[in-house]
C-alpha cells in the first residue's frame, strides 16, 4: 500500500514538474514571438554614443534626396547626453539605398553652443533640401530660455542643399519671420516636414513645430507649423494647436490637401497621442483630439504618408513610435488604411529601449524607420520590405 502510494505521489510530482516546464515553454514562445522583430528588415546602426567626437546622437531625422540618395541628420552631443551644451548637427549619406554610408559629416558646428532640432524637408520640384533648426547659447537648458528675442535664447535658423546633401549653405536666421515675440521655448520638429501634393496649396512646404510662452500655464506647450509658398525662398508662421499640453510633432497630408498634426501628448489622463486638422494648408488647426490607438510614454513619433487611395486599392499611412504606456521601449510601426481613422495593421521593429524616430520612403518603396536605441546609445536605420501592408 505504501508502494503504491509512494509512486502515486511520485507520478503527480512529475505530472506537475511537467506542467510546470510546459507552461513555462509555452509563455517563452509568446514571449519570443511578441519580441519578434519586423520580418524582411535589416538593420543598420549609423550612428553609435562613444565614437567619432561625439558622446551621443540624438535626434534622428532622415530624407531621401530628389536623386535617390538618403540623408541620416541627427544632433551630435560632444560631452554629454544632455539636451543643453555643445550640440552640432550631423550627416551621413547612401547613395545605394542604405547599403552603405559616408562617414559622419558637419552641418552646422557653433563653437560651444546648442545647435539642434533638425527637421528637413525636399522640395521635388526643384531637388533643393531645406533644413530648419533652432539654436541657443550652449550655458542655458531649456528651463533657462529668455523670453522673446534675447541673444542667448531659442532662435530659428534655416540652411539647405541644392547637390543632394553634399555641400550646405551658412544657416541664417529666420527667427523674426516664424516665432512670435511673446514665445519663449521653440523647436523644430523634430522628424521632417512635407511638401504638399494636393488641392489649394499643392507646393506649400509645411514644417512641424512646437513653442511655449510664458503667459501659460508652466507645463503647457503648443504644436505649430511654418511653411513656404515660393520654394523656400520665404516662411511664415502658420497655426497653432489648442489643446495647450502638446508639443513635438509631425504633419501628413490628407486628401483634398487636409493636414493632420500629429503630437506628442503631456496629457497624463489620456496615454496616446493627440491629432489635429488643418483645411487651409495649416493657418487654422481645429478638431483637436486623442488619437487613443496610437499609445505613447510622453515621446516623439513620426508619421509618413507611403501611398495614395488608386481604385480600389486604399492609402496607406505609417506610424511609428515606442507603443507603451510606462517607459520608451517597444518601437513599433503601424499602418492605417482609412487617413488615420484606425491603425489596424502593426509590426515590432525592437522591443528593447526606444525613443525618437522618423520615416522614409525609399524609391523602391521600402519602409526606413531611423530611431534611438538601447537608452540612447545607438541611432538605427531599420529597412522593411511592405509586404505586411497588403
């Protein structure tokens, strides 16, 4: 009797050291299968803290030239990665789609100062890049920022290429045509900015951008736009969100030229991003409200049109940010097929540590996502083949 018990208790201690071990390998399965990266992507790490001068690159941005070739702008921290001191903006380029690059280039270097924000955006009628960025002193951060004008505050410079990104114009300063007097903090995107393709304002080039003024409450930031009707040539200042608790941000055409303004939300009632609309080529911003699909942990993000409604075949756009509520990680892209109404169609690109991040597409239709990784140590060029997409 006491055998039998024995091997009964012996039996029921394997069954359950068994179960034990099945369902801990069935959870390592989902485990491995939510981490899975986005299929058919090669990843390339184009810039990494530590080397060349630089001990961190931040702030990613990147653009495919009239000619092909793709241009990687990031900020170059020298000492620190802190978003105040000695800043530069850099580049690399590839002309063989994303193969190979150059070494790291010098945009803008202002001895000590902080020259950052690097939003660019390609002009397809005339192959010109033009590249808006803001500067300040280098000894002030930006709970220091002076109203206004002051010298060492946040001024808007603009610089451009008209060889595909090999050479740049000095930048110059355009802070009097698109800040206004009263505005303390202001950045550029960061990300890119787009060229209109239809309706009124079919040409315009628009800018994403934020600002705070002092008038407000100490925590609120606004999403605004500039934009230029004579090939950059000119800028002017557009609207302004409403919502007072949102800030970075990006801008994607709608059809019959409507803008949508994507932005970065300090809104902690609400864990996404918020959107607003623009019928009149971005003056005006109404119907301001949270895009709840889209989750976010107080971060930038990019958003980047692939391809136009044709018959019956539906638009599609692209979305990519770290999807979490709690903490920059999980760096996803996403596809919408009705204008943004829904996101239905997503895919991991790095579950790991994740920020800033900015789209492109290449001409021969791959998706590129440049973004932050492992606690800001490397910036990432990530290529997927769209074949998810249909």
């Amino acid at each position: 009797m006491k055998y039998v018990l024995k091997r009964r208790q012996h039996l029921l201690l394997t069954f359950t050291l068994s179960l034990v071990l099945l369902t801990s390998f069935v959870a390592s399965l989902a485990l491995a299968a939510k981490a899975a990266p986005v299929a058919n992507c090669e990843e390339t790490d184009l810039f990494v803290s530590g080397e060349g001068a630089y001990d961190t690159y931040r702030i990613p941005a990147i653009v495919v030239a009239k000619d092909g070739t793709l241009l990687a702008i990031c900020e170059g921290r020298k000492h620190s990665r802190s978003d105040a001191g000695d800043i530069d903006i850099l580049l690399k380029r590839s002309t063989d789609g994303g193969k190979n690059w150059s070494d790291a280039t010098v945009i803008w270097d202002d001895a000590g100062n902080t020259c950052g924000n690097p939003c660019p955006v390609v002009d397809r009628e005339t192959g010109v890049i033009w590249l808006p960025m803001t500067w300040n002193s280098g000894k002030i951060g930006e709970k220091k920022i002076a109203p206004g004008f002051g010298a060492d505050s946040r001024r808007v410079f603009l610089t451009s290429s008209k060889d595909n990104g090999k050479t740049w114009d000095k930048p110059r300063e355009i802070t009097s045509e698109v800040k206004n007097k009263n505005w303390t903090w202001y950045a550029t995107g960061p990300g890119a900015g787009i060229q209109i393709e239809h309706g009124e304002h079919c040409g315009r080039l628009v800018i994403p951008c934020d600002h705070k003024t002092p008038d407000k409450a100490p925590n609120d930031y606004f999403s605004h736009v500039i934009y230029s009707d004579d090939h950059g040539k000119t800028w002017q200042l557009g609207g302004s969100s409403s919502g007072g608790k949102e800030n970075e941000c990006e801008v994607v055409e709608l059809p019959q030229g409507r803008l949508m303004l994507n932005m970065r939300n300090y809104d902690r009632s609400i864990h996404s991003r918020q959107v607003t609309f623009s019928d009149d080529g971005g003056k005006t911003w109404e119907d301001q409200r949270p895009a709840k699909e889209l989750i976010e942990p107080i971060c930038q993000a990019s958003i980047r049109r692939y391809r136009w409604a044709d018959g019956d075949r539906p638009g599609v756009l692209l979305f990519s940010n770290p999807a979490s509520k709690k903490g920059r990680k999980n760096m996803t892209l996403r596809a919408s097929f009705d204008e943004g109404k829904s996101w239905p169609a997503a895919q991991q690109i790095y579950p790991g540590s994740s920020a800033y991040s900015c789209l492109v597409i290449l001409p021969d239709g791959r998706i590129g996502c440049l973004y932050e990784a492992d606690d800001y140590k490397r910036l990432v060029l990530a290529i997927c083949e769209p074949d998810w997409l249909d």
